[in-house]
C-alpha cells in the first residue's frame, strides 16, 4: 500500500488548521488539572471554528464548535468560581497539599470543616499508648516525638497524621505522642469524622488517599533513615 499520498497530505501546510486543534486535546487529555483540560479544550475548539467559518466552510461543524467551547468556558468559569470560594489559609493549605491532586478543592472543604484549629505546648501530651484516641490530628506546624516505653522511636512534623491507626482500626493508641515544639494542628473528632465519611463515599475516597500519600512520605523518610512513623 502506497502511503505517501497520505503523508503529503498530512504534511500539507494548508492542513495545519486541522491539525493544531486535534494535537491540543490529545494535549489536554493528558492534564491532571481540569483547569489547564478546559483551558487547552477551548483554545482547540476556537480554531476548528476559525478554520470552519473561514476556511473549511462547514456551519454545522461551527455550531457544535461553538457549543463545545461554551461548556468548556462554563466549566472552567466553575472551577475559578470555586478556587476563590474555597480559598485555604496557612493551616489550611498543608493539609490541600498532604491531598493527591486528583481531591478536588470542594472535597477538601468539606473534610476541612469537619476539623477545629488546636494548639498544643512543648510536654503536651497528644496520645497516650493504650488508651483510647479521640481525634485524628493533622500536623500543620510544629514537632512531635513518638515515644513506645518511654523510648522515642519517631518524630512527625508538618503534613503527617497523628492517631490514623487508632482511626482506620478503631484500637488504642499504639504509642505515646508529645509535643517537642509549638504545635499548631487540626484536630478530627474520630467519631464525626467516621459518620461524615461513611455517609459520603467521595469524602471517603479523599481522605483514603491523603493517608496514602502521607504513608508514602514517611516511609520515603524512613528509608532515608529518618525516623518519622509510630
């Protein structure tokens, strides 16, 4: 089979208007950001209706052109919408970026308003090992010391879970946790927390992956030789 009439035909420059938009949403199938996605989508439908309109005359593929690029700008003005709504202060923000960027800023909202802002003392103690564990905390700033038998065997910091065994096993601590530096942290009532996201299977899903990617970095640490898990 002769292809070459198919590759002058590709590589013909009077293609290139066809060309460029089917390239961009291969292109935009390939973000993990649903902004850049609408972003790319729009800039490929806006030359189809350029090429269509003026070139490669074709209204109906113009008129769907047109609808396609609609959406997309309605989808994206809904996405910057809710970027400027759920807007993260400091605290706020590790606990977005401990989140895969597949969570969406909404899911992360709603798990954040299920936590209270809590500040804790060098010597406080957080947990104690065999006793029961009332909140799933998340380290925004500060250090603490993980202590088995009054032996420190680990050291947390900012972005990593406190109490995530006692929440996902619903057992007792299994080591103690004291505060070695002014620690400012968000603290998840196990019980509401539990309820919230049985209820909400999206809830769920975000907070599974936030306790991956958390399990990930400390074991990344550990392998380093930095003791960073209880």
């Amino acid at each position: 089979m002769d292809f070459q009439p198919f590759i002058d035909r590709m590589l013909d420059p009077s293609h290139i208007l066809t060309h460029v938009p089917y390239a961009l949403l291969v292109l935009s199938m390939l973000m993990n950001d649903m902004g850049w996605l609408r972003a790319i989508a729009i800039s490929a439908g806006l030359i189809r209706i350029v090429n269509r309109a003026w070139f490669e005359t074709d209204p109906i593929i113009v008129f769907w052109e047109v609808i396609f690029v609609a959406v997309n700008v309605g989808q994206l003005m809904i996405l910057w919408y809710y970027a400027r709504r759920h807007r993260f202060d400091e605290h706020e923000t590790h606990f977005a970026d401990s989140m895969p960027q597949s969570v969406d800023r909404r899911s992360i909202r709603r798990l954040l308003k299920l936590a209270q802002v809590r500040h804790a003392e060098p010597g406080d103690t957080l947990t104690k090992e065999g006793a029961p564990v009332g909140d799933l905390m998340f380290i925004a700033e500060g250090v603490v010391q993980i202590e088995r038998g009054g032996i420190i065997v680990a050291v947390c910091g900012p972005g990593d879970f406190l109490g995530e065994m006692s929440f996902v096993t619903g057992g007792p601590a299994t080591a103690t946790a004291v505060v070695a530096k002014p620690l400012r942290y968000l603290a998840f009532d196990q019980m509401r927390l539990r309820t919230a996201l049985d209820a909400d299977s999206d809830l769920k899903q975000a907070m599974d992956a936030s306790f991956n990617r958390n399990l990930v970095g400390k074991l990344a640490k550990a392998g380093q030789g930095v003791p960073t898990t209880a």
